[in-house]
C-alpha cells in the first residue's frame, strides 16, 4: 500500500496526477511505511 502511495505522490510531483488530493494521499505513505517496518520487525523477533 505504501508503494502505491509513493506513485501517486510522484505523479502529483510530475503534475500527472489523476486528482487534486494526490499530494495530501502521498504524505500518508511515510507513515503508512513506518507502521509496516514496525510490524514486520515484531514478526521477525518472534521467530
């Protein structure tokens, strides 16, 4: 979900985006990537 995120934030930088959101849902990608490096370090300390 992040990496789609990150498209939609270069298309609005490319200014080819498809809406004029597209900045605003590109700034959510950071955090949304943050959530899943943390959760994919949990999973790998349990094993």
């Amino acid at each position: 979900m992040a990496a789609i995120l990150l498209g939609i934030a270069q298309r609005a930088a490319d200014v080819n985006a498809a809406t004029d959101d597209s900045v605003e849902t590109g700034y959510k990608a950071i955090p949304l990537s943050e959530i899943g490096r943390k959760l994919a370090q949990r999973y790998a300390a349990r094993k």
